[in-house]
C-alpha cells in the first residue's frame, strides 16, 4: 500500500511517496522505500509480490488481508510463513522443521 504525503518546501511542494509495511514487531511503519514481499494477514503467510498464488486472489477479496514487508526477516519475526508456491525452497524448509537444523527462523511451526 503506497501513501502520498505532500510537504512544503521553501514556497515548492514535494510530494513525497511513502508505503506502509508490516515491521517484525507487528506493527506498521511507513517507509520511502516500497517493500520486497507481500503477505496474507489473515493466513500468516508471506511471498514474492509476483506470486501467482496472490494475485490470483486478489479478485476473490484477497486484497483486505494484504500486507507488505520490507524484507524476509521482518515477515518472519511477524510470525509468517513462506508461500509454498512462490517460494518452494524456503517453503520446504519450513516444511520439515526445526529437527536437526542448526538455524530455523520460523516461530510458526509447521502442523
């Protein structure tokens, strides 16, 4: 989700264009910077913003639960889960659990 603030410069607007990302706290913050994932606040689930999975349910209401992260972390210390489409791999990972693995980020555990 992208914000515009206008801010005046010197007799000049700017207009200044923000995003609002989900932080690994929980919380939102507004960042000039746009975020790199996308997640489903209602799933817990995170993944690519090209994820096919997504944006095929963006017409099925999708839209109200989507969040945006800056980075893979702040999704994960949010509790989320990766998207067993877009991101198999991580997903796998997650998948399997922590048995045995020196490092598993995840705090949502698979079921």
């Amino acid at each position: 989700m992208s914000l515009v603030f206008e801010l005046t410069v010197i007799g000049k607007r700017v207009f200044l264009k923000t995003y609002k990302l989900l932080t690994a706290d929980g919380t939102t913050g507004i960042s000039e910077t746009p975020g790199t994932l996308g997640g489903n606040s209602k799933a817990g689930i995170y993944g690519r913003l090209d994820c096919p999975a997504a944006n095929s349910a963006l017409s099925k209401g999708y839209a109200q639960y989507r969040v945006f992260f800056a980075n893979e972390q702040d999704a994960i210390h949010a509790g989320f889960r990766p998207c067993g489409r877009c991101m198999v791999p991580e997903y796998k990972m997650w998948k399997s659990g922590p048995d045995g693995k020196e490092t598993y980020p995840w705090e949502k555990l698979p079921k």
